[in-house]
C-alpha cells in the first residue's frame, strides 16, 4: 500500500512538472497556509485552476502570485476570504489596462505615433 502511494504522489508531481503547474499542496507549502484552506480559496472561486489531473485542480503560477497578493490585502486591509478573490481579481485587471495604457503612450510618443 505505501509503494502505491508513493507512486501516485511520484506520478502528480511528474505530470505538473512536465506542464509547470502546481497543486493545493503546493500553493500551501509556499505561501504557509494548510492545503484545506487553499482548497476553499478553489471552492469559493477566489483560485482558478488552468485544468484537473485526476479530480484535483492544477493551478498556474499566476495563481501563486494571485494568492500572495490576496495574503497580503487579508494582513494589511483586513479583507474577508470570501472579497479577497474579487479584489485579487480587479487589481490584476487594474494592472493590465495600465500595462495597456503604457504600451499605447510608447506607441503614440513613437516617431511614426500610428497603432
């Protein structure tokens, strides 16, 4: 029974490595949070899995930096778990519109200034 275990754990951390995901575990072992709690974060849609390998979700590393950011609006605003993934949400919108609008001003300060 423990070989096949063995197996099992050996066979997931394969498959995300192949395809540079990661799982609940670990989400938690590198933010500090227990896997159960990152499971909720998935349950209550604040995480979003790129796709499911054996009916457990794979997570982009995106969602590594979404969950940091969420950490941290939880310590410094006090946010509840059930805002945090919308907040984690807008601010990552927020910050590719203004990635959008620096692109559109370097096109635009550019000697031909066409888009």
């Amino acid at each position: 029974m423990p070989t096949e275990f063995l197996l099992a754990r050996y066979n997931i951390r394969v498959a995300q490595a192949h395809h540079g995901l990661l799982d609940e575990d670990d989400l938690a072992r590198v933010t500090g949070l227990h896997p159960d709690m990152v499971r909720r974060l998935y349950s209550l849609g604040a995480l979003e899995a790129e796709e499911e390998w054996q009916g457990r979700p794979l997570f982009a590393p995106a969602m590594l930096a979404r969950l940091r950011r969420m950490l941290r609006l939880r310590r410094d605003l006090g946010l509840s778990w059930h805002g945090l993934g919308m907040v984690a949400e807008l601010l990552e919108r927020i910050d590719r519109l203004e990635a959008r609008v620096r692109q559109l001003e370097t096109t635009l300060a550019s000697p031909e200034g066409t888009l």
